[in-house]
C-alpha cells in the first residue's frame, strides 16, 4: 500500500471539464431557471437542508418522477417519520414503473449484464427484462400476491432476483431478500418476522470454487413459514433441480404466464412500503427495517446522479450479495437509465471483471481496495480500464493510503467516491462529488439533502472535532417504519434515543471548515483511554500498514466508569509469524503514531477477524463475549462469512 501518506492529501481536482458535464452542474442550472442561485456545492448543500421542501420537490420535478405528484405539501406532521411525519401525501408511485420506464424510452439498450464466477454470462435490454417482469408478475399474481403481501427471496445476486423484485414492486408487494450463504436460523430470524406469501429461493449456488446445495436448507425455512402459500424453486445450481421435497414448491419455470405484454403498475402512496431489509443481526433479533417506494425512489435519483455522476451510457458495478443494502442501492442504476453489472460468485478478481464489461463505475468496499493494494497489484496497467471513470468504496472507513492507492495503481482521471451511511436509509450520509477536490482519507462532502451534524459531548454541533454523526432533518428514505413495532418504540430506541427529534447514527465523525467528513468508526466501539477517544479505524490504519499484518481487530474491554485491557488481535499475512520484533514495532508504531494511551495490553494473533456477511469487523459483538456474553447471544453465526473463528476471542 502507499506509504508516507498523510490525512488531506491532495490527489484529486475536478477539471473544468468534468465540473461543466457533471449530472449536478446540469441540476444547478436548472435551479437558476427557477431562481434559486447556488455557487458552490457549499451553496447548494446549504439550500438543500434548509429549504427541505423545496429541495425534494425540485428533485421530484428535476427527475419528471413516474407518478402523481399531486398539489399537496411536500411534508405533514414530524419532526421525523418516527413521529408522524408523512412525505408528500397524495402523491402516488411505483419504484418498479420508474426502474423500467426506458423500456418505453429505449428498449434495446442494455438494462443488465450479468456474470458470475463460473463463467455464466447474460445480457438483458430493457425490454427483454421488462417481458421477463410481465412473466413474472403474472406468475405472482395467481399465486394471490398482491398490494402489502411479502415475497421473501433466498437468491444470490442473479437477473432472476432483480426480475422477482421489480415484478414484486410492481404489484404493491412488499419484498425481502437474503443471500444463499445465510443459515437456516439467520433467514427465519428475518423472514418469519414478516410472515411472507411466497417464497423463492435457489438450489445452491458456487462461491470460491466449491458449490453449495441449499435444498435442504429451503426446506427447512419453509418449514418455519407457515404463512407460505408457495414456494417457488429456481434451479440455478442444478438445471435439473425440482421442488419435489418442498411442501408447497413449484418450479420458476412453470409460473402462470400473462395474456399479454403488457407490464402494469399498481400506483401506491409515497411511503408504501417496498422493501424490508435488516440490521446486520450480530446481535439479538435482526430489526426489519421497511422502505417507501417514494423515499427510495427520490434518494437513489438523487445519490446516483449527483453524487456518483451516473446515467443514460454508464455501466455500474458494485460488488454486492442481496443481503446486503448495496444491492438494493445497485440496482436502483435503472433509475438513472444505466446498465448494471450483476455479478454472483467470490471476488477473485473484480477488476478484470470490471474491464470485460465495460464498467465506467465500480463499487467495492473498502476492505477489497486494501487487499489490492497489499498485495500489490497494479490494475491500470494489468487491465484496461480506460473506461473507468468512478471508484466507489464504502462498508468501513477508507485509509488515506487506500485513497493514494486508488491513484497510483489504478488510474488518475477517476473520482474515488469513498461514502458513508447504512441499512437503515438505503443510502450514504456523506460522500463524493464531482465538483470538489480530493483528498486522502477524506470524504468530500455531506449528501444533498442530509444535514449532517457532529455532536459534541454537549450535544451541540462542533466542527473540526470528533463526535455523534447525527442528522437534524429528515430524509425521505429514513425508514417508514420498523414491521411489528406497534407504537414505533424500537424505532425510536434504534435511533432518537440520545437526542429526541434528531437521528444519531451510531458514528463518529469529523466535519471539517470546508465541508469535508472523515468517519472514525462506530461510537459505541470506540477506545476510550484514560479519557481519550479514539475511533478504530485510526488504530487499523496504523496496524494494517504493516506487511506482516492480513488483518486485526482492536477492543477496549472498559465498561463505563470502569477501565478495561485494550486488547489487539491480529490475523497475520502468509507465511509471517508473531515475533517478538514485530510485537515490539506494533507497540512502537501505535506509541508513536497515536498516543502511549493506546499502546495494546495484550497482541494476540488469530487465524481470521470476525466479519458480517457484508465485510463488517465484528467489534461490538467480541467486545461483549470478553466481557462475559455468551457467544451465541452476543454474535449471530449465520450472519457471519467466518463464525468459526469466534472461538478465538473468548475471556
């Protein structure tokens, strides 16, 4: 990885060039014909937070969203959802009407490309996947889907699963999604909550080289389904596959086809639900969080297009599983008319991925970027990626090395679009934007429409110091509710239990004078020695730059008002060893680069870093099983890509 790299570091300058065709510049013009004047992204950011209304209502019109709008307000009732609050009521929507409304405009363009680790590769224009959603709406519909049914969904991240949602969507069906590498346990956790319809689910699916029989395993959580009326069996992994052992199985082929093409739309209101996806369930019972068909709709537009400049012509890739947000967030590149790369397997080698299929924009999270860099690849000179024109990176904070890599390896005319946000909105908090600098270990700017805050101890706004990422106006894709959360107490608890009215994250988070953000982490795994915080990403930073070091983990056992041992465990790189000098250099370098304080008690190596599923650090749930927690209550193995290596991190 780049060496000698320091926080705020130059490396990127969006030319003139880029500045007047970018997506945003076009949407500021527009406000100029409209009288507003923003000068600056500061400028716009600004008007976007303070005039909510009249920010989403010009994104709504920017975009001619597919729908009614209506004449009414663009907010009733608040401050939050949580609250009553209600977004543009009496609008109607259908996110799926929006996905394919070029499939009136340009139906041969390519709406998908889909590759998987096994070779398997497929196209699909517009109008192709439009036929395929008219199928299989059809299908779903004789089966008795309809308006606030559950279709749950038990795929990996194949065209047949964005073909079940949007057909799903289309309906006024509710959909929820896991990926095949989830356990039995971890699936019903999420879906019994829900109480879905149908089912769809595959046989199996490849990974790394090795293929994984599932049918057993959808047996079992249709067994746990009673609210099932069908299971709909694709068989991916085995063409011959049959739903035979299933108690109300069928096979995708044999869906009821439609009379016709025709591909219609139920139109629902602005927050009626589209999609329930979860927190990632390292512990206790996975919240399920339910999204509006508008709320996404408006964010994705206005994520997709002004921040990561994408639209008509971009091909946009992001490595993703369909238990994770970024595959809803992917797929919603139909919004903006581009082509998107669906890709099902390990990721061996993405970037060579990402050159076969003409990708200008290629999503990764952060964890990808810096096993790249250790293991000292070039890919702008192994690759052509003369087309690539945006990097995203997002999953954990960014090192500025990771940054300085991006350019020295990859390429120097592409915007790196390291972001922040979650599950819980479908989208990122703060992130990139092509009219602003670039700088090492910092992301540009906070999202349009986000106010984004860092509160102090004192529970006031800082700038230039660390504190609480919270966010004091509402965002139209904030959850509309949480399922089976009668009165919203554990809505209100996930979030506004800190600071009524105002959302906090859960992050810690740095906004500097000119707007630009550096995320430190989770706040409630924060070091905090002898009253100095540090967030562990700083500490990762440090210790992952060594060659020796694959990965590491990093936990203070102190409780509040209680001391504890910071505790420092390492996953080494091939072939090295826990030597006493490398010990010695971990505890010089930490002393060194951040404080004495923080030098670790103990550096444990272990074969592997605990991670979710969607390559999170596990730094919460290990915290609480070395302070006396059951494993199997303060972690979820099956929403775990290793659970086996739990057993090493106990007191």
């Amino acid at each position: 990885m780049a060496g000698g790299v320091s926080e705020g570091s130059a490396l990127w300058e969006p030319s003139e060039g880029v500045v007047a065709d970018a997506r945003v510049t076009r949407f500021v013009h527009w406000l100029w014909e409209r009288g507003v004047r923003a000068e600056s992204y500061d400028d716009l950011w600004r008007w976007s937070v303070t005039e909510v209304d009249a920010f989403w209502d010009a994104v709504w019109s920017y975009f001619q969203v597919v729908g009614e709008r209506g004449d009414g307000p663009v907010r009733t009732g608040g401050p939050m959802p949580v609250d009553g609050l209600k977004w543009f009521p009496g609008a109607t929507v259908n996110y799926a009407a929006n996905a394919l409304r070029r499939a009136g405009e340009t139906p041969d363009e390519t709406a998908v490309i889909f590759r998987s680790e096994a070779g398997g590769h497929r196209v699909l224009t517009y109008r192709e996947l439009a036929l395929h959603v008219a199928e299989v709406r059809a299908g779903l519909a004789a089966l008795g889907v309809g308006r606030g049914d559950r279709v749950a969904a038990y795929v990996p991240n194949i065209p047949e699963a964005l073909i079940c949602f949007l057909a799903t969507a289309s309906l006024g069906a509710i959909w929820s999604s896991c990926s095949p590498d989830f356990g039995s346990s971890s699936v019903i956790d999420r879906f019994a909550q829900i109480e879905p319809k149908v089912l769809i689910a595959v046989d199996g699916y490849a990974y790394n080289g090795k293929r994984f029989d599932r049918q057993e395993v959808v047996g079992e959580i249709e067994a746990a389904l009673p609210s099932l009326a069908a299971t709909v069996l694709i068989p991916y992994l085995d063409p011959a596959a049959t739903p035979d052992g299933l108690r109300v199985g069928m096979h995708y082929g044999d869906l009821p086809r439609p009379g016709s093409d025709t591909l219609e739309f139920e139109d629902v209101p602005f927050d009626h639900p589209l999609w329930v996806v979860y927190s990632s369930g390292t512990t206790g019972l996975p919240k399920p969080i339910v999204h509006g068909h508008g709320g996404v709709v408006l964010e994705h537009l206005k994520a997709l297009s002004f921040h990561q400049d994408l639209g008509p012509g971009d091909v946009f890739f992001w490595f993703t599983t369909t238990g994770w947000m970024m595959w809803n967030y992917l797929i919603s590149g139909l919004l903006v008319g581009s082509t998107i790369v669906m890709y099902d397997g390990a990721p061996l080698d993405l970037w060579s991925l990402a050159a076969d299929s003409g990708v200008t924009y290629m999503g990764v999270g952060a964890p990808y970027i810096t096993a790249s860099a250790k293991e000292g690849r070039r890919p702008g000179e192994e690759h052509d990626l003369s087309g690539l024109r945006g990097i995203g990176s997002t999953g954990s904070p960014l090192p500025p090395e990771g940054f300085a890599w991006v350019y020295e390896a990859v390429g120097k005319d592409l915007l790196l679009g390291s972001f922040s946000g979650g599950t819980d909105i479908c989208t990122g908090f703060v992130g990139p934007s092509p009219l602003l600098p670039l700088r090492a270990g910092v992301i540009q700017c906070r999202g349009l429409g986000a106010k984004v805050e860092a509160f102090g101890e004192d529970g006031t706004p800082v700038i230039g110091e660390v504190g609480e990422l919270v966010i004091t106006e509402p965002m139209p894709s904030m959850p509309v509710f949480f399922w089976n959360d009668e009165g919203g107490d554990r809505y209100r608890d996930s979030y506004f239990d800190m600071y009524p009215g105002v959302w906090r994250h859960g992050d810690w988070i740095k906004i500097l004078p000119d707007g630009g953000c550096v995320i430190y982490g989770r706040s409630d795994s924060t070091l905090n020695r002898g009253g100095v915080r540090m967030g562990t990403s700083d500490f990762y930073r440090v210790v992952e730059a060594f060659d020796e070091i694959a990965d590491s983990l990093v936990i203070d056992t102190g409780r509040l008002g209680q001391e504890g041992r910071l505790l420092l465990y390492v996953q080494l790189a091939e072939g090295a060893s826990l030597t006493d000098e490398l010990v010695a250099g971990l505890r010089r370098e930490i002393r060194s680069a951040l404080s004495p304080r923080h030098v670790p008690d103990e550096i444990t190596a272990v074969p592997g870093i605990p991670r979710t599923l969607s390559g999170k650090k596990l730094e919460v749930p290990v915290r609480k099983i070395l302070q006396g927690t059951p494993v199997d209550k303060a972690a979820n193995r099956d929403s775990m890509a290793n659970p086996e290596v739990l057993t090493h991190f106990t007191p």
